[in-house]
C-alpha cells in the first residue's frame, strides 16, 4: 500500500463549478498534511496546509482532514480555467521534521 | 521572496560520468531537500539536509550523494550517471523543523543520461 494516494485523474469539472480532490494516507501517526499545486512545467507551490481535524477555508480553498478514516481532502470553489494543474497532496510523518511524503497527484482540468 | 535557484534547467550527460546539480537559496533556510519527480511515481526524496554538513537519507538515495559546505547551498552528485537516473530533479527549502514549514521549490532540472 502506498503511503499517500490519489486518483491521478484527470478530474474535469465545468467553470464555476466545486472540485472535489481527496487523497488517503496509511500513516496513522502522521502530523500535518499539504496541498501543492504544480502548472505544466513548473515546480510545485504550496495552496495551504492543515494538522486539525476539521475544516480550513483559504478564499476559495478548503482543506478538509479527517484524522479516523485518514483521509485529506481539497474543495476548490467557484473554479477557474486557471485553476487547471496538478494536485499534489504531500504528509508530514513527524512533527519534528520537514520530511515529506507526497502522492502522485491529481490532475484537474477546468473547462469553460 | 524567497528565492530557490538551480544550476540548470536542461542537463545531458553520458553514461558513467559524474554529474552535480546545485542549488542556492536566499531566505537562511535551515532545511534543504533533493527530489526526483517522474511520471506515475510523484516527487521522491533522495536526500535532505537540516543544518550545515549534516545530511540524512530519503527514500531513493542509492546512486546518489549530497554536499552542504554552506548553509545556502545544497549540492546533488551522481557518481555514474546511469539511464535510470533520467529525471527531473527539484530542489526545495524550507525554514525551520517543526512540521508545519512551507517547503519552496526551485525551477527543476531536466536531467537526461544517454
């Protein structure tokens, strides 16, 4: 079992409307968890990351963790063309450490 | 801003020679990491650095060293440049551990080992 996964898409979903990214990890000691975005040949960026259980909305981003079912998930609202790119969810096994693990990605295309 | 550079963005190399990437980061960051990106198989870890001459391993080292005489320089070495070892290659930094520390991306190098 991989220790991070997602679906690798592509997920398409018209202008305006919610996408939907999730992605499940086998960690269960796991501290904190990032949502990076990566443009066709470009290095990734981070959108926003999340360590509590619950929901963290960030304008039009919210992140969604749920530590029982160990699953992370990306809501992106009111999508744009521009927000077409690839997803990649990224776990921090340790809180004393940057070490990341991250998923294979997600990728989003978001047509007019 | 802060700023990640890498040496190239487009590298060729030969079998069996010795090839280094470098990266420079502005920002005084602690923590330094190396990542080959392929397609299907994500962003690995080769090998990361929280100080100064201290290193420790990722998930893929084999192949590869580092070097860090500097605190804003982090040097990627392959020994042999082998064909498997055709990737992207990103460098990232970030501020402090503490887990919760954006970790900032270069440019990427396109390696290709013919």
């Amino acid at each position: 079992q991989k220790e991070v996964e997602q679906n690798s898409g592509p997920l398409s979903v018209p202008e305006g409307a919610i996408a939907s990214l999730n992605c499940t990890y086998s960690d269960r000691g796991s501290q904190s968890f990032f949502w990076y975005r990566q443009y066709s040949g470009k290095s990734p960026e981070l959108i926003m990351f999340i360590y509590s259980n619950g929901d963290k909305e960030d304008g039009r981003f919210t992140a969604q963790l749920n530590k029982a079912s160990q699953y992370v998930s990306l809501l992106i609202r009111d999508s744009q063309p521009s927000d077409s790119a690839t997803y990649l969810c990224a776990v921090n096994l340790r809180y004393n450490t940057d070490k990341l693990i991250f998923g294979t990605g997600t990728r989003l295309q978001v047509f007019p | 801003d802060v700023k990640v550079t890498q040496s190239s963005r487009y590298l060729v190399k030969r079998t069996g020679e010795k090839v280094f990437l470098e990266c420079v980061q502005d920002m005084d960051h602690e923590n330094m990491f190396w990542y080959r990106q392929d397609p299907g198989l994500g962003l690995r870890l080769i090998y990361f650095s929280y100080d100064v001459k201290m290193k420790e391993k990722g998930d893929i080292p084999e192949g590869y060293s580092v070097s860090r005489e500097k605190k804003e320089r982090f040097s990627l070495i392959l020994e042999s440049a082998s064909t498997n070892q055709t990737s992207m290659y990103l460098c990232a930094s970030s501020l402090l551990a503490g887990g919760n520390n954006e970790q900032f991306f270069g440019p990427g190098t396109r390696l290709t080992v013919l």
